[in-house]
C-alpha cells in the first residue's frame, strides 16, 4: 500500500495514517522522501505513540542525526544524509549513533527511480539477493511513504 505524492494527505492526517497502517497489519512506513521537517517530526511523534517503526531514505529536510535519535527508525537505506556530513569525525559519530540507537545503516545494494506497487514487485529486484532468507520470508509488510504534503 504505497502512498505517493499524488496523495497529497494533509500534516493533520499523519497520526491517524500511522494508527491506521499499524491496526491494518503493516510493519512499519518506508520513507522515501517527505516535504517538510514538520512532516518528519508529527511522523515520529506518532510513530513513538503507537510504538511503530519507520525505515528507509533519510533525505533533506529530514535531518540524519534525529532521524538516528528518534527512536522510531530502524534502518537508513543507501546512505542517504550520511553523504551531507561534513568531517570523518562527525561521519564516525553517527556511526556510533547508529549503533547506540540500534539503527541499521544500509549502503545501496539496487537504486531504482519508481515505487513499485505491489509488495510482489519488490521481492523481484535484484538487490533483494543481499537481504536475509530469514527477512524475505517473515512475511513482513511495509507502507512507503512518498512525499507527504
């Protein structure tokens, strides 16, 4: 169940989305980009009040290092807002931050510029082949969350 941005959902609608997607047997929201900061921060408040998590891109305006201390993400894909560090010292102590906070820091293993639709299309990509058996057949779902506006 992708939301894109077509949708176009209103920051009022966040809390009930997040409640929705967890009552409908979602896992937790992939994160594929959000318009504003305010998006992110209503998403993790409501995430941390219906104890779900989120995953995915960690993209401007999203700032990494709440994103790893927010404690409602469980992995940041393909390294994104760790390129915009500035300084080895600041990139190793998000590192550190990851691991603290019990985040997943993920180097792309199959970019791709779409959202495939169904959860069927996704078990066909060819970096599917460095994710765990285990994972694959958990039967874990997922909503992707595109550019909330």
């Amino acid at each position: 169940m992708p939301l894109r941005s077509s949708d176009s959902l209103p920051i009022e609608v966040v809390d009930a989305m997040v409640k929705e997607t967890k009552a409908a047997g979602f896992d937790f929201i992939k994160i594929l980009s959000i318009s504003t900061a305010e998006y992110f921060a209503a998403l993790v408040e409501s995430c941390k009040k219906y104890h779900f998590k989120v995953a995915g891109h960690c993209v401007k305006p999203i700032d990494y290092e709440l994103a790893l201390k927010s404690q409602v993400y469980e992995s940041i894909e393909h390294l994104h807002g760790y390129a915009w560090l500035i300084g080895f010292e600041k990139m190793l102590s998000t590192l550190d931050e990851g691991i603290i906070n019990n985040v997943a820091i993920t180097p792309a293993t199959d970019w791709y510029y779409y959202s495939p639709s169904t959860s069927d299309e996704l078990k066909f990509r060819s970096g599917l082949k460095y994710v765990s058996k285990v994972l694959k057949s958990s039967g874990r779902r997922m909503l992707m969350l595109s550019w909330i506006q």
